[in-house]
C-alpha cells in the first residue's frame, strides 16, 4: 500500500490565526517548528521524528474524550514531566492520572487548547 504516514491534520478554528501561535508557543507544534533531532524547519510544515502513531477510530459511545468532539489530537512527547511544567507555568490546565500510565504502553497527561480540543500528551515506553 502506498500510504507512509500521516500528511497532515486539518480542523475549524473560530480564530486560526491566534489557535495557530498557542500550539506554536505552548508545544512547538505547527509551520515553522522542528522537532530536536527532525532538521531544520519548512516555513509550512512541522518536521517531526518517526515513530508511531496510532490510527483508532472509537465507538461513538466512548468516554475516552468528551461526547461533543470528534476527535482527540494524541502527540507523541518526550520528558513529559518538563512539558507538563512548562504548560503549567504558562497556566495551562494540565490532567494526569496514575490509571492512565503502564509501563507497557507509557505516560499520558491531557490538556486542551484555547478552542476546547482535547489534547493528550503521549510519552512511549523507553525501550
């Protein structure tokens, strides 16, 4: 099959352009970020590490994210503890809890953005 990867994630936002900046400025996420170790930036795209990335579609009934949103924006992290700090310092409200963290699959903490989305930060097993 000639599919690689996930080309893009594409959503509504009352105002894009501030949306824009707090993913950029909160989580380095968007046109012109790079992550350590991905090479420089492209002026329109976020350059990423490989790694994997789970493509799940759940029963409409879940209680995994909140019944009014279709979706749950997942990024895959590293030292998420230093993440949850700085979102913290820029008052980001930021959930944990224990029952979401197994050494099999990693640590999760959720936060959301300006425009409600839920975002759950994903920090995979070392290993």
């Amino acid at each position: 099959m000639g599919v690689l990867g996930i080309g893009g994630l594409f959503f509504r936002a009352r105002d894009p352009e501030a949306l824009n900046a707090w993913y950029r400025d909160r989580l380095g996420v968007g046109a012109g970020c790079s992550a350590a170790g991905a090479g420089e930036p492209d002026e329109w795209s976020w350059q990423t590490l490989g790694g994997p990335v789970v493509f799940a579609p759940f029963k409409h009934t879940t209680d995994y994210f909140p019944a009014d949103r279709q979706f749950m924006l997942n990024l895959r992290v590293s030292s998420i503890d230093d993440l949850i700090a700085s979102l913290q310092a820029a008052e980001v409200a930021v959930e944990t809890r224990a029952e979401w963290d197994a050494p099999e699959t990693g640590r999760f903490a959720r936060i959301q953005d300006p425009e409600g989305n839920v975002i759950e930060l994903w920090e995979p097993p070392v290993g």
